[in-house]
C-alpha cells in the first residue's frame, strides 16, 4: 500500500510538472506526458502499472475515461455548432466519415487486421481535440478564419468522434457471440437503447436537480460525478458495455438545455478531466512495450503518412467543395490534425477489453495509437507555423486587445478601437455587461478569462496585449499574471481600482504582477466611469506637421484624459503611469473628453 501511495503521488508530480512544461514552451501537453510515461515505465522499468496497482488499474481507467468523454460532450452544444460555418458542421459529419472509412481500410490493408478492429481504429483517431488544436494555434497564429475553423472542429469534433467510436466498439462486442446478422442487431440496438435511456435518464434527474434548487450549491459537483458514474456502472449493468454511451448521451443532454447553467460542473469536470488525462496518460505510456512498438515500425510510418498525407486532404478538400475557402487555407487546413487525449485514453480501455473476448490484434490498438499522437503532434508542431507563413495565411502582428471587464468604460473603449480596425474581445462573467456589449457588435467571452473553459473558447486571434479593467480588483491581478506569458509583461495594462488607490504599501499587490497603470497615477475605474456619466466621450484626433502634440495640449487644456497614440505605421500605446508619450505627426490620440469640446474639435476639423 505504501509503494501505491508513493508511487500515485510521484506520477502526479510528474503529470504536473509535464503540463507546466507544456505551458511553458507553448506545445500539447499530451506529447511531454506520453513521453515520460515511456521513459517512466519501458525505458527506465521504473512503473509498471500492472504490478503497482493490480486489479484496480482497468475499472480507474474505465471511470475515468466516462468522465472524460461526458466532459467532453458536455461541450456540444448543437446550437453553437449550428451557428459556426458550414465548413465546420461538415468536417464533424461528412468529414468525420471519410476519415473513418479512409483510415480503417488502410489499417486492414497495412496490417492485416480484421474488418473490426480496423473500423474501431478508423473511429479512434477521427478525434483532434482542443487540448491539442489550441497550443499549436497560439503557436501558428494562423489567420482568423482559419483558426476559428479548427478551433471548433477540436471543439465539436470531441465527443462526436468518441460517440462514433463507442458505437463501433458495442457493435464489435455484440456480434462476438452471435453469427446471425439479425441477432447482432437486435444486441446493437438494445446496448444503444440501453445506453440511451440510462444516459437521458441520469441528464434529467441532475437537470431537475440544477433547475429547481434541489441542492445547495455546494453539492452540484459531487452529486454530477456521483450520478455520471452511476449511470456508467448501471447502464454497464443492465446491457454490456453501454455505459460509455450512456455518460455521452447524459453529457449532451444537459450541454443543450437551456434551462440548465451547466457552467459550475462544467469548470469542475474540466479540473477534474485534466488531473485523470494527466495520470491516465504517463501510467497508459508506462505499459507500452517497446517491442510491439517496435514491430509495428515501418507500417506504423506508413499509416501516419495515409493519415497525414491522404485522409485529412481528402477530408478538407470535400468539406470545403464550394465553400469560401481558398486554395492556401485549405493547404492549412489539410496539414493540422494533431490527435490528442480522447483517442489515447478510449484505446487503452477498448484494448483491454477486446483482447480478453479473442480478438488478439487489438493489442496493437495503443501503441498504434500513440505511434499517431506523438508522429502528428510532433510533425505538426515543428513545421505548422513554416508552411502556414510559406502559404500566406498567418495573421501580422496582432494588434488588438484582450479587454477583462465589460463595463461602460470598457465597451466605449473598445467601440473606439474598433472604429480604428483594432480587434478587442471583452471577458466577463457578469450576463448583463457582456450582453450589452452582444448588442453594441463587440466581440465578448462570457465566463472566467483565467479559466480551462476559456483556455480552449477563448479567441485571442489578433490579439496582442490585456486591458485589465474590471470592477472587480482581483479579476485583474489574476487576468494579469496568467496572461503575461502570452503577451509578454510589457503588454499587460490595468486600470486602478479606487480600493487600491486607498490602500498602504503593504497591502498592495506588486507592480510586476498587476500591469502598467493605464492612463494616468491618480486615474481610477471610479474616475473613468464618473467622466462617463458627466457626458465625456472618446475622441479621435489626428496631429500634423501643423496642429502637432503641443498644439492639441494647449487646446485642450486640462479638460480632456489621453488614453492611446496610433501612429502612422499602425502601432498603438496606451498613456501608463510613469511614462511621456509624444506623439509625432501622423499618429492619432484617443482621449475622454467633453461633449462640447468634442463637438467644437469636430467643428474646427470641419473648418
């Protein structure tokens, strides 16, 4: 019991150290924990899962993986999925079938595999997965388009690749015992009716529960994981194997009801799915052997290829048929599909199982699939960023603003920007504020900025630097630091809240954690909002040869706040404490001014 324990936290410590080093270096953080999974079991012979945790290792990866698929379905929402482009919706459907059919025929071919396993293995690895797909496109930062098409292909394409492989696999597992083609449809459809009603079944009860208050609050997390995984064990129960389909079913039930704030247990299961992907992952790698990695070498290549070269092609070139998308994008498009942790974590489990019931081959099933993960990650990683920068589909320096608050102030801000070509995205978790932002045109996140949900929602293409101007003090100084390795310290501003203006030395939070000041040292939230009320709007202002910066200061006196200088190659700086700006001739200046100034500065520029 002791080396179980010893052993549980050194692979925890090891997983963790993997995703901040995945952090760090900007890459999917599968690829640095399958690969201390191999040097931690078959290079070293440190781990060996079988011996360490015996008997409980397949009914934990069980459990875990029908967390992580009813997490991932809780992410499909039909609604959004209708409301992206008709290239997305065809890649999740028509082209999730041609990679199927693609891939599964060159397994049988390639490796001589039977018909089953084959098609099981084409339904694995149709899934790419944002844990995967978000990391190569901070790195890439392709053009927006692009971007938001792969981004939500990882998204959607999720539980609908893992549902399509947890269909295969129950037709595999009730056609075992049964010769008649009819007798193993009758089993199919009984598994998936099974599957169905327990999965709706479990989604209605914790919906009711959510909806009507049942609980308090507190309970909401621990009452979703006590019903998923019961209604994993029960559905598994009543008909074999049907407890995968049943916890996917569950998790797209709720993700669709509007009536249900899925937003709570959607941030628990996302921290809870990324430390059992974590341990899942180096204790899965740990039971790869070397030699059966090894003898499936020159094949294992030659399906990588079939998959790089011919079935994500294929696939782009169908679902585009027609579409806006040029011959460049969709060059970008066919190279980036890296696999990730559904298809690492179901293998295992499928593996498992369909080795026990004689189907031999099926112990290829994860080192082939981890053969993928890490050839696709790898290839992809290296060379992305190369080819979408030879194709002209990267997008320039981003320029634009991660706004965190939604406020009056925050929207009039990014309005002005936006009237410039500078894109802005306001985060907030107030419905009200982000609402009204929806309705003024701005682009918005409504949720947590720091959160795993916006890890992967997030759209930060164009964007270059964090305005952290929340009402709320410690929103900012959170946003700040988690957003200082993606823009750099540099690029992080806030503005000050009047609680910190008020505060002692020893109660502040360093300067290094929060950002440069915005606009001013005496310049707070309160101010801003104040000037707001009082009528001030932001003007735009052009200097020249003629009518330079010290001419617009002396015309405007001291009625008017400076905010940013656009100048004339496009760049833009915010006024920080501490610092002069002066801008030249050509830029542009952006202040909160009056009214009436504003409206005798536009009758003078008229004149």
């Amino acid at each position: 019991m002791q080396h179980l324990e010893l052993s549980l936290a050194i692979v925890l410590l090891i997983a963790t150290l993997c995703q901040w080093l995945a952090w760090r270096v900007r890459l999917p953080a599968i690829l640095f924990l399958l690969l201390a999974g191999l040097v931690a079991g078959p290079v070293t012979g440190w781990l060996v899962p079988d011996e360490v945790f015996g008997n409980l290792l397949m009914p934990v990866v069980s459990l875990s993986v029908a967390i992580i698929l009813f997490e991932g379905s809780l992410t499909l929402n039909i609604a959004e999925i209708r409301g992206v482009s008709q290239v997305v919706q065809r890649m999740v459907t028509i082209g999730a079938l041609v990679t199927w059919v693609i891939v599964a025929t060159a397994t049988h071919y390639i490796f001589d595999f039977s018909w089953q396993i084959s098609a099981l293995f084409g339904a694995v690895v149709i899934v790419t997965g944002p844990t995967v797909i978000v990391p190569m496109l901070r790195s890439v930062r392709p053009t927006r388009k692009v971007a938001n098409i792969l981004r939500w292909e990882g998204i959607a394409i999720d539980p609908v690749g893992a549902l399509m492989a947890v269909m295969t696999y129950e037709f595999i597992i009730v056609s075992t015992d049964q010769s008649a083609i009819t007798h193993v449809l009758l089993l199919f459809m009984e598994t998936v009716l099974v599957g169905i009603i327990a999965g709706l079944a479990a989604g209605i009860v914790l919906g009711r529960m959510l909806s009507h208050h049942w609980l308090p609050e507190y309970l909401h997390n621990l009452a979703t994981l006590c019903l998923v995984l019961l209604s994993f064990s029960v559905s598994n129960a009543l008909a074999h194997e049907s407890g995968l389909l049943a916890v996917t079913v569950m998790g797209m039930w709720l993700a669709n009801k509007r009536d249900v704030d899925i937003h709570p247990i959607l941030n628990f299961k996302e921290h809870l799915s990324l430390m059992l992907i974590s341990v899942l992952f180096v204790v899965l790698a740990a039971r790869i052997d070397l030699e059966q990695l090894a003898s499936i070498g020159w094949k294992a290549l030659l399906l990588l290829l079939v998959l790089q070269f011919l079935a994500r092609p294929a696939k782009i070139l169908i679902c585009t048929l027609g579409m806006d998308v040029n011959w460049r994008e969709r060059g970008l498009l066919s190279w980036i599909a890296p696999r990730g942790i559904v298809a690492a974590a179901i293998s295992a489990l499928f593996a498992e199982n369909l080795i026990a019931i004689g189907y031999d081959e099926a112990i290829y099933l994860v080192p082939l699939t981890f053969t993928m993960i890490i050839g696709t990650v790898v290839l992809q990683s290296a060379t992305a960023r190369p080819i979408a920068r030879m194709l002209g589909v990267t997008e320039p320096s981003p320029r634009g603003f991660l706004i965190v608050g939604a406020n009056a102030f925050s929207r009039a801000l990014a309005l002005a920007l936006k009237e410039h070509d500078y894109r802005c995205v306001l985060a907030d978790s107030s419905r009200e504020d982000i609402r009204a932002a929806r309705l003024a045109g701005l682009d918005t996140y409504y949720g947590n900025p720091v959160s795993e949900h916006a890890e992967i929602h997030l759209d930060l293409s164009g964007i270059g630097g964090l305005l952290a101007m929340s009402r709320q003090r410690y929103v900012n100084v959170i946003a700040a630091i988690h957003y200082q390795q993606d823009f750099g310290a540099r690029r992080i501003f806030r503005l000050a809240s009047d609680i910190s203006m008020r505060k002692a030395e020893k109660h502040q939070v360093t300067q290094g954690y929060q950002g440069r000041q915005l606009f001013g040292e005496e310049v707070t939230y309160g101010e801003v909002l104040k000037l707001l009320n009082r009528g001030w709007k932001i003007k735009s202002t052009r200097l020249s040869e003629e009518f330079g910066w010290e001419q617009y200061q002396a015309e405007n006196g001291v009625d008017y706040l400076p905010l940013f200088v656009i100048d004339g190659k496009g760049w833009i700086v915010p006024f920080v404490a501490g610092e002069d700006l002066s801008p030249d001739a050509d830029s542009i200046v952006l202040a909160l001014a009056p009214e009436e100034r504003l409206a005798n500065g536009k009758a003078a520029e008229a004149s």
